[in-house]
C-alpha cells in the first residue's frame, strides 16, 4: 500500500500541496486529476524521491518496485528491442551473472529464478509492447538513434510498462501516442496486474483504464471511486451540497451578528446576546471547494463568407523530395465539415496537413481553393516557435498595430490573459498557458477552416472541455488529428482514414475503428457485423452531399438558439452582480437603523432580481435542453 501522511510542498515559496494525506492499497489504478499547475507532476516526483516534501511523509512496503517513465529517453545505437529488454533490471543482472558463474549451486539458482520471472519469454512481452506502441518488427531491430523524439519517448514509455514495477507512475503517456497507440494502453493498463498512478488530460483514458480518480485541488488529496464520469458527477453533487450549506451558515451568521449588535449594551438581552456570541465564535467557515472558473476558448467566425468547395484535391499524390506520402487523394472539404483524422503516426496525417495549408505542393494532381480561403493552423511544434522573450501581449500587439493599448488588453483579458498574465514571458508560461495562447493566433484573423494537430496535450480535463465547446460554437469547418476520443467523438461529423499510402472516407464510427485495430493486432480480419447491423448496413444511405447539406441547415436552425441562449447569460451576469451590490449594502448592518427606508427597498428590489435571475434560469436551461436534444 502508498501511504502519503502529511504531505506539504511549497515551490519557490508558493504552496503546492499542504498537509495532504492519502492511503492507495495494492493493485488500484489511479487517475490523477487537477487544474494546470496544481501540482499533479510534482505529486509524482515527490513519490518518486526526486523533490524532497517540505514536511509529512510518503512510505510503501519493503521490496515493492516503482517505476515511471525516465525522463531521458535513449537516443544511441542499441536497437529499441534491447533498450525495452534491458528495463528488467533483475533480468538482465541475472543474464549477466550467468555468462560467468561457474558454481554449479549458483548456476541452478539463476536458471530457477529466471523461470519464475519468466524471463524466457521476456522477448516475445517486449515486442508485443513495442508493436502495441506503434512500432513494427522491422522497426524494433533499428536503433534509437533513428527516431525522433517523440518515437523515442515511446521507447521510454514501452520500457516502464515492461518493467512491470509494483507502482507505475504514468505522466500524460497518451501525449506522445496517436489514437492507436493510446487504445491500446488503455487495454493494457486494464489487464496490468499492479498498482498505476497516472497523470492524464484523456477523459477516455480516465473512465476506461481507471477505477479510481485522485483529485489535487486546493492543496488537498481526495480520491473518489470510478472513472472520471463517476467522479465529476459526485464533485458537482459535493459543491452542491457545499454552496447550500454555505449559504445556511451565511444566513445563520448574520441573523447572529444582527442580533448580538442590537442587543448587547441591554441588559435584559446581555445573557441572550453573549450566548449567540459563542455560537459566533465556534462556527467555523465552511470552505468553498469550487474550482476557479477556466477561461473560455474563443475563435472568431470567418470573416470572409466563401462557397463550396473550401478545398478540392483531384488525383493529388504529395509527399517530400519527390517521395510520395500520399498518392490518388480526391477530397473535398466544405465551408461546415468537421472531420476527424485515423490513421497511426507516420501514415500521413501530418503531411495532408501540410497539403491543405499550403506548407506542401502537389507532387501531381490538382488542388483548387479560393484565394481568399483563411486556414488557421495548430500543431504541438509551434510551442517551441513562439519568442521566448515575447509576451501574451506582445503577441497579440503585433497583430493589432493600430489598435489602441485597452484594446490590445482587451483582447489579452478575452483570450485568458489577464493582467497578471499579460506581460509574462513565453519562456514562463505554462505549456496549458502556451496552448491557450497558439489558439488565439491561429484563429485571429477569422479563418474559414481550422487544423488541429493535437490540441488537448497540454490541457487539463476542464480545458478541454472548453475547447470542445468553443470548437462546436465555431462556424467554420475544422479538421482534427488527435488521440483524444472524446475531443473527436464531442466535435466531428465526418472521419477520414489515413492507411496504406491514401485517405478515404471512413464510414463507420470510432468503436467500430476501434475493433477494427483490435482484429488487426490479433491478426484476424474484422469480425462480420450482427444481422441487425447488417440489416442496418443494407439500408439505403444518405451520400456525403446530402449529410453535408443537412448538416449546415442544422447548424442554421441552431444559430439563433445560441445567440438567444448567449444572451440570456449576458442578463443573468448582470443581474447577479445587481444582486451582488444589493448584498454588500444590506451586509453593512447600520443600513437598517441609519436608513430603514433605503434597507426595505433595496430588500425589495433584491427579492425581483433574484427572481427575475431564476426566471432567465429556467429559461436558459430549456434553451440548452433544446440545443442539446437530438435533431430530428
């Protein structure tokens, strides 16, 4: 079992984690959850030993393993398969001993424990690790050396997984996986026989390889049963409770307080008063656990309205140096598409990217677009693009030269940058903060199609689902690559396959994508569908055209509904912060002696805000029941 006891952290004077305390007992699989910056990163290094806590303690049984993701990942001649092979320490050290051990007990000895770890078969375990991750036979026998970074820290994750420690630590795995790879951990972390701590972003990943989910907010450690679903709905459930019980004790408070002010200097009420005085000073606050609230995405619509086609590809084959990629590509995207790339890394998906922003030309074939057809584009590597020493501002500034300096602010403020973010170098933002700040240059100018190639790595769960929502708010097509299935069940209409050297349009849906890999992996063809489904097949399908054309007279129908329901919210704003003032005035207590008059009508006026606001409420949730009610 991990016992963290008394856990306290500070980070160059700043609290992380205080006074946190958490028992995890063998064989839990644990998703670690928390905002950007909380400290869920910090977490893992402080049980690893690599940051010494400021105060408590974390302790495991003796002779128990723990393994995490090493940090620098191999990058010499050794082939990957030996790299992955050398990770069992005891096995190699075993192997090693063997060559030169001439005592025939010795010798007996390692062959026995050799056979109880199983380490005849270690090979084969690698290799299905590695291929799980992406890399082929061929691949496994070729040295590090020959990977990009990202490919080697795959060697590094498939390394830790085949070390099989009693506690694996996992930080964001799926970072560096496309969607195939991230599948298939999130099959091999349910069959992992051990304890795993993992950090993640991957909704997916945290309601199917998790049954535990470990929150880190406020500074504390609370671990609730179940996936991530399971957890957000009794978190909602506890601020609830948390926020009524709050606003009990407000009132119970300030029917006290009023009472001993009142009544204190009379002696007939001294007894009754310094009697509410104690129960004043033995209530303790109630502390409020609600998350601050995360900063809206925002991506202006296009500001050019275009036809269709946005994009035309007829017969293109593109690739590098005169090397096809891709060959016979005949696509086209619309003005409302939303398309979610398949497809394993290196089969393409990043180089239709290039082909569609313009970064690649045909090799051969034609690609037709309007000139005036704005792409706004988001990929992992420009994190690395943007100045160091430039700031949110100075950013957005280069882009609003002839704006003034409020609304240069503005917009920082509108994008997530407030004043205490504004003026901070990249070189110190966080990689969450980086993102944040790559979407609002991509989408500055209104672009007419936006690719993301990768989006949610860098966000936490609640950003994501930010993002999710902005993107199906955005009335301009979108193509998306990521591992993130729920980013593209949430956001996408239409998938594409990336395979075997093309792009064709994908039919089916991501679970059917996904028993597809699974037959693949076991060399099996895909099973034939259920009579249901193949009764469902049989029936007459609507062509692309057609699903095209209902798509965007839905997104049509909606449009009012949003602008309706957008500003329902801007009048509920405002009348909590009417609302708001009323109660700083009536919290003043002299109000009711000094002016009673002034203290009943603003009592009055409250009462008519509060239910003009519930009024708007109601309305406001039948709005977004009817947003998100199926369209028939």
């Amino acid at each position: 079992m991990l016992h963290i006891n008394n856990l306290t952290f500070r980070i160059e004077g700043r609290l992380l984690i205080e006074d946190a305390s958490i028992a995890i007992p063998p064989g839990h699989k644990v998703g670690i959850v928390g905002r950007n910056g909380t400290g869920k990163t910090t977490l893992l290094k402080l049980i690893t030993g690599e940051l010494p806590a400021d105060d408590g303690s974390i302790s495991w049984p003796k002779n128990v393993t723990i393994g995490h993701v090493a940090q620098e990942v191999p990058a010499g001649q050794e082939p990957l398969i030996d790299i992955v092979l050398a990770a069992d320490l005891e096995r190699a050290s075993l192997l090693k001993e063997s060559e030169g051990a001439t005592d025939p007990t010795r010798i007996s000895d390692i062959q026995l424990r050799l056979v109880d770890i199983d380490a005849h078969s270690a090979p084969a375990r690698a290799a299905i690790i590695l291929a799980g991750l992406g890399f082929d036979q061929n691949a496994q026998q070729r040295p590090a050396s020959d990977f990009s970074g990202g490919w080697r820290m795959r060697v590094a994750l498939a390394a830790a997984l085949f070390a099989a420690p009693d506690i694996l630590l996992l930080d964001e795995p799926s970072n560096y996986l496309d969607l195939e790879g991230t599948l298939w951990l999130e099959q091999f972390l349910q069959n992992y026989p051990h304890t795993v701590l993992m950090v993640s972003h991957n909704r997916d990943l945290l309601n199917k390889a998790v049954g535990h989910i470990l929150h880190l907010s406020n500074q504390k450690l609370s671990l609730y049963t179940g996936g991530y679903d399971q957890f957000e709905q009794v978190r909602r459930e506890q601020q609830r409770l948390q926020l009524s019980m709050k606003k009990k004790q407000d009132d119970d408070r300030r029917r006290l307080e009023s009472f001993v002010d009142r009544f204190r200097a009379k002696a007939t009420k001294a007894k009754q008063a310094q009697s509410r005085l104690k129960v004043l000073e033995k209530m303790k606050p109630i502390a409020m656990q609600m998350e601050d609230r995360v900063a809206p995405f925002l991506f202006p619509d296009p500001n050019v309205k275009l036809g269709n086609p946005l994009i035309r590809l007829d017969e293109v084959t593109v690739g590098y140096e005169q090397t096809p990629v891709l060959r016979d590509l005949n696509l086209r995207i619309d003005i409302d598409d939303r398309i979610g790339l398949l497809g394993a890394n290196g089969n393409g998906k990043s180089t239709l990217a290039k082909l569609l922003t313009g970064n690649l030309k045909p090799l051969s074939g034609f690609k037709k677009s309007s000139k005036k057809c704005n792409i706004g584009y988001f990929a992992q590597h420009q994190l690395d693009e943007l100045n160091p020493k430039a700031s949110p501002y100075d950013h957005i500034a280069e882009r609003m030269e002839e704006a003034t300096e409020a609304q240069k602010r503005a917009k920082c403020a509108a994008i997530g940058f407030g004043p205490d973010k504004a003026d901070t170098k990249a070189a110190n933002l966080s990689g969450g903060e980086k993102a944040r700040l790559l979407f609002a240059l991509a989408s500055f100018h209104g672009p007419n199609l936006m690719i993301l190639d990768e989006p949610t790595n860098h966000l936490d769960v609640d950003s994501c689902q930010a993002l999710i929502q902005a993107l199906n708010n955005y009335d301009g097509a979108i193509i998306i690559i990521s591992h993130d299935r729920h980013l593209i069940e949430a956001c996408v209409e239409r998938l594409w396959l990336v395979e075997n050297g093309t792009v064709t349009p994908y039919e089916e849906d991501l679970e059917s994508y996904r028993e597809h890999l699974l037959a693949q992996r076991k060399g099996k063809e895909k099973r034939k569908q259920s009579k249901e489904n193949e009764a469902d097949a049989a029936k007459p399908k609507l062509n692309r055209q057609e699903e095209r054309r209902l798509a965007a007279q839905q997104r049509a129908q909606l449009a009012p509904l949003r602008k309706e329901i957008k500003t329902l919210e801007a009048k509920m704003e405002s009348l909590q912060k009417q609302i708001t003032e009323i109660d700083t005035k009536l919290g003043d207590m002299t109000i009711y002696e000094t002016e009673p008059e002034l203290a009943k009508q603003l009592s009055m006026e409250r009462g008519q805000l509060q239910s003009e606001l519930e009024q708007n409420e109601e309305i406001w949730l039948e709005k977004h029941e009817q947003l998100e009610s199926p369209q028939t």
